[in-house]
C-alpha cells in the first residue's frame, strides 16, 4: 500500500537530450513538413478550416415547361401534360396515357387476371380486387370466361393496353427560377447570373461548356446528362433529379457565388426492378349527364417525374476556427517528436543509451545523497560520462550516435 501511495505522488519534468544522427534528423524533420504541408494544404487552402461555414440554405424554386405534343389524335398543351400546374420543384411531365372512359357507379365484372373464377364460391370477401369490392358473384366476363363481379366505377380499368409515348417531349424546355439564403450570414442570391439578359434568355439552352448558367434546359438534354434512355423512360415513366449546389466563398466578390447543376436517376431501384418498373398514377376527370348522374374518365399516366434539389454551402473568415486550427497545426507538429521517439526507444542502434539519458529516477534520498557529496567535495560539479556533454544553461544532454 505503501509503494502504492509513493508512486502516486510523484511528479514527471522534461529532459533534453541532443540526439546527433542523421537518420533520426532526417525523419524529424520530414515528419514536421508533412504535418505542415497539411495543414496549410489542405486544411487552410482546401477545406478553408478559418472560415466559419453556413450549410442552412433557404430555397425558393418556380418552375416552367413550353412545349406542344401530339398524342391520340389530340394536340398536347403544358396544361394537358403538366401536372401539378403550380409550378413546384417536384413536377410531372405526362409521356403516355390509359384512358377508361364513361365510368359510371354500378357493378360490373373485374377486369383482372386474378379475379378470373368458374362459381360464386371463388369471389369470396377475402379474395382481393383490383378495381372495387367483391359482390360475391361469378359472372361472365366474355363469351370465353368469368370473373367476380365488383361494385364501383364501371366498367372496370383495363391498364395493359399498349400505348406508344408522346416522343415530341424530348424537345420540351423546363424553366427553372430558383432563389437562395444563407440566413448566418444574411445573403441572398439567384440563379439570373448579372450576365443574363432577355435577349439571352429566348436563344440558351443548358449545356456544361458554352451556357452552364442559362436556367432553360432541354428535357432530352436533362435525361442524357443523367445517362439515361429517353425511349424507356418515357415508355415506362421515372424520376429524374435536376440538383442545383451553391458553393459560395463569401471572402470573395459576391458574383463569385454561383450554381452549379448537376442530373441523375433517383429511382434507380425502380428502373431494376421487374415488379413495378418506371413511375405511373392515376387521376380522373369528373362530369355529369343531362339528368345528374355523375361519371368519370379514368386516366393512367405513365410520367417523367422531375425533382429540383438545393442545397448550399457558405463560409466567411472568423478569427475562432482560424486560431483553434492553428493551435492544432502547432500542437500537431509535436507528433514528429514522437515518432522519432518509438524509432530511437526500439529501433535504432544504441537505444538502451537513449533510454539511460531520457528516464532518470530521482528521489529524495538520492537528492539528499548527491547534495551531501556536493557540500563534501566543496561545491565541485558532479561527474559525468566522458561521451557526455552537460549545458549548465539550458539542462540539455547531447548524445552522439555512433556506427
């Protein structure tokens, strides 16, 4: 218990040793630039660590698509094909169209493959339906066949028609108005770069070498920069991501702070799935009969989804990170110190010589020992090993290595 409670109190100082050795030289300081290097390199130049950074971006996006298709014998304006028609950032762009017309409520047989039955003991409740609730019949569906009889909207959906997509698509244009702020620092900008003026505005189109800021882009342009085929998307329908990143340095001219935009697949799952490929829904238009009754046209609608995505990034010197990452890069530059410590401690020759020079044990027995030889010897100085060199100034040892 003892030995335990001196163990305790003890106290641990610092001693210098002078090591002369090339090789332990060399791996100091080359442990000390590569510290330096990256601090300086990366974490000042690169990451900008003396900046204080905003990533809380406030966004407002309007969006706009011009362009007529043909479809079904019928001209396809944005209000046919567009929907919803405010203007959001997540739109659809309708490319092919199921159409049941004149559904009415009443009963009527189930269109679906699975409701196909030979006697009323087959349309049970717990058997599910497609289009409406099970009355419990069998009834005939054709001169061929019979399926459950529903009650609902009839007469039922039949959605595996094969319909050819609206090709004239690929040459709409989205307008993409968006605007931004990073409430930190309270700055504000848009997409409407100072360069671009309305007579610019009617002849750009989006590209990534000549026009990377013009906000009108090409659908056809859209899906290829995601490297996808416009053919199968709009035969199957998908969701595309228009991704718009503000990396802003606000040290810098605020014209310096511009949008970059990037495009990819967001369903991508979807595209390799054999279950419910491409993105489809349903809606219906209502209207009513000279005598009141209300009926419907059903439409499925195989659409290219769009989904503009912002998010930002805003830093501004601030003299709080700047001195903690610089106390950091001070304190970092020590780790050479001990590098070059396991290497001398296990690795080079004459380690059990720097071990003898960096630990010492001192006691008070010792203390009082040495201080009693001292007053003995008249105040002579302490002897030393003749390899060894002792500074009365600084209390450093030098210590040369030897092959």
């Amino acid at each position: 218990m003892w030995d335990c409670i001196t163990d305790f109190f003890v106290y641990e100082t610092t001693k210098s040793v002078v090591v002369k050795s090339w090789t332990i030289g060399i791996i100091n300081r080359l442990a000390q630039l590569l510290i330096i290097t990256y601090f300086v390199g990366w974490v000042f130049l690169y990451e900008k660590a003396y900046q204080v950074r905003d990533t809380s971006i406030e966004s407002s996006v309007m969006t706009k698509v011009k362009g007529f298709g043909e479809y079904n014998n019928r001209i396809m304006d944005t209000a046919d094909y567009v929907t919803p028609t405010q203007g959001a950032s997540v739109f659809c762009i309708i490319t092919k169209l199921i159409t049941t017309e004149k559904q009415t409520q009443g009963r009527c047989p189930e269109t679906d493959k699975k409701s196909i039955c030979i006697h009323d003991a087959n349309c049970t409740e717990s058997k599910p339906a497609s289009n409406g609730l099970l009355t419990g019949r069998c009834v005939e569906f054709n001169s061929s066949k019979k399926t459950c009889e529903i009650k609902g909207w009839c007469p039922a959906e039949i959605d595996d028609v094969q319909q050819d997509p609206m090709m004239e698509v690929e040459n709409f244009t989205i307008f993409i108005k968006n605007s931004i702020r990073f409430p930190r620092f309270n700055f504000t900008k848009g997409n409407f770069l100072p360069s671009i003026n309305s007579s610019y505005m009617k002849k750009c189109k989006f590209d990534f070498q000549r026009n990377m800021y013009c906000p009108i882009f090409k659908v056809g342009d859209v899906i290829r920069f995601a490297q996808q085929n416009f053919t199968t998307l709009a035969d199957k329908g998908g969701v595309i991501g228009i991704k718009i990143a503000w990396l802003c340095d606000l040290d810098k001219a605020d014209d310096e702070c511009k949008p970059t935009y990037s495009f990819t697949r967001l369903d991508a799952m979807s595209e390799k799935s054999s279950v419910s490929p491409g993105y489809n829904f349903r809606y219906a238009k209502y209207f009513k009969m000279e005598n009141g009754t209300e009926y419907r046209t059903l439409l499925k609608a195989y659409a290219i989804r769009f989904d503009v995505l912002v998010n930002g990034d805003a830093g501004q010197f601030n003299m709080i990170p700047t001195l903690i990452n610089m106390v950091a890069a001070f304190t970092s530059v020590g780790v050479g110190t001990v590098l070059c410590d396991i290497i001398l401690l296990h690795f080079l020759k004459g380690a059990d010589l720097y071990k003898a020079r960096k630990f010492e044990e001192v006691s008070d027995s010792t203390i009082e020992e040495s201080y009693s030889l001292y007053r003995s010897r008249d105040h002579s100085q302490l002897s030393i090993k003749p390899d060894e060199k002792f500074s009365t100034d600084s209390g450093a040892f030098s210590m040369g290595q030897y092959s």
